[in-house]
C-alpha cells in the first residue's frame, strides 16, 4: 500500500469510513454484523492501483456477506476472475 502522503484523497476517506465502521462492531463481531469492504482506484498516469481491503466480524457473519454477495447476479463470475488473478499474481511471484 502507499505511504500515507502519496494515497488519494479518496483512499483516505474510505479508510477513515473503516474505522467508523469498525467502531459499530461489537467484541468479537457478535454473530449478526459482518462488514466487507473492498476499494480499488487506480489513478491517473500509473501504472499502480491503490486499494483498500477490510474484513470485521464474526467469522459466521462473513460467510453469511460472502454469501450474499455471490448470489447476486454476475458476482460469482467475478470471484472466479479475482481468484484466478490471484492464483496468476501468485506463480508469477514464484
């Protein structure tokens, strides 16, 4: 991740948003709240992209989020590529 002088005015703001949200959790994450964020920018003239990744909660509460958000429409096809580019980025690195 990039140093905090060189991150976007945007990255910022969505990892302050993290820390409030993180505040509204109770110890543990209880069994009910759950909170994924993922934030991707790439900007202008780069060839680098800046993210943003946070998990918070119960590990029931997340597989519940992931859940939900693979039977949406198109989503599970999207974490099919996301898990293939990590799978590449990985060999790559090796």
């Amino acid at each position: 991740m990039k140093t905090e002088e060189q991150k976007s005015a945007f990255i910022l703001r969505v990892e302050e948003m993290v820390k409030e949200i993180e505040t509204l959790m109770p110890e543990g994450g209880g069994d009910e709240r759950s909170c994924i964020v993922l934030v991707n920018e790439k900007p202008q003239d780069s060839d680098m992209t800046a993210q943003c990744i946070a998990i918070m909660g119960s590990g029931k509460g997340l597989i519940k989020s992931m859940a939900s958000f693979l039977e949406q429409p198109d989503m599970a096809e999207v974490a099919s590529r996301g898990a293939k580019l990590a799978v590449l980025k990985k060999i790559a690195e090796n």
